[in-house]
C-alpha cells in the first residue's frame, strides 16, 4: 500500500508541475504584450525606412545639377573631420597626409581650413601656433610652423626610437603570459 500511496503522490506532484501556474499566465501575457510592441516597433521602423528609401529614390531622380550639389554637400561634410593633433611627431605625417588630402578633395577654402584646424589641434601643437590662428590668410604659414616644430624626419625618428623598450617591455610581458600559460 505504500508503494502505491508513494506511486500516486509522485504523479499528482508531476501533473501539477504540467498545469501552468497563475504567474505563468501573467508572464505569458507580459511576453505577448512585448512581443506586440515589437513588431509593431518593427513595423514602424519599415514604414520610416521606406519613407527614407523613398526621399532617396526622388534625389536621384532629380536633374543632375541639383543631385550633383547634395552629393557635393554631403562628400565636404564628411571630409571636413580631421584627426586630432596634439604635436607628437609620429602623428603629424598622417595629420597633414589627411589635411592636405581632405583640403584638396572638398575645395576648402583659408578660412574653412582654419576652422577645421582649430576643432583638430591640441596642447603643445595648438600653444605652438594659437597666436597665428586669427587669420584665415596664416593657414600656409601655420601649417609650415606645425611642420617645422612636428614634422622634422629627425623629431619623428627619434619618438619612434622612444616607443622601442616599450614595445621589448611589452613583448616580454607577452611571451611570459604565454609560457605561463
């Protein structure tokens, strides 16, 4: 008779686990709920792309001179970021690759190059030429100061020279961290 009051006890217990509870059903709505709510975020965005898509498809369809100026507009803004500056000599040949570059595909002018030059420089490089930077017409001369204080082949040697025991240290903390492995 044990065995069986035994055997049944473990069935009802096992039954009642498969009936779902009452928070089950409470979590089961909260998931429908945000399941909705998804979609129909989903939805919302597909409609907004599609608007987009739709914006996009108009400017292309537009006569050549006015697609031609918004492709022009949105190519100078994305040139017109440069790399920040702060006058570490192996910086400075990617800094001016990236001016002289950026200044000749987006046609900018003096006083654009200044503006872009003061949103880029920092510390030592901006002390260096801050006195220079009132006047869009200093541009060439700013740029050639910053080159003869940062852009010395010799000055850009020797700050790579500095990064050697770095680079032996760090090397060593590798191999160590590999053979204690």
């Amino acid at each position: 008779k044990c065995h069986n009051i035994a055997y049944e006890m473990n069935r009802l217990k096992d039954l009642v686990k498969t009936v779902p509870k009452e928070d089950d059903k409470k979590d089961a709505d909260k998931y429908e709920t945000l399941i909705e709510k998804l979609v129909l975020g989903q939805q919302q965005q597909a409609k907004e792309q599609t608007q987009e898509f739709s914006k996009l498809v108009q400017v292309l369809a537009t006569p050549k001179s006015e697609s031609s100026q918004l492709e022009i507009s949105l190519k100078r803004q994305a040139l017109n970021q440069l790399p920040k500056f702060g006058g570490n000599p192996k910086d400075w040949p990617n800094f001016k690759r990236t001016f002289d570059e950026t200044t000749e595909e987006g046609s900018f002018s003096n006083l654009e190059n200044l503006n872009r030059l003061k949103q880029s420089l920092y510390g030592g490089a901006l002390k260096n030429v801050q006195q220079l930077m009132l006047e869009s017409e200093n541009v060439p001369e700013i740029l050639s100061r910053l080159n003869e204080n940062f852009g010395r082949p010799d000055l850009v040697y020797l700050e790579l020279l500095n990064d050697i025991p770095k680079i032996c240290k760090d090397s060593k903390n590798v191999n160590i961290e590999i053979t204690s492995g």
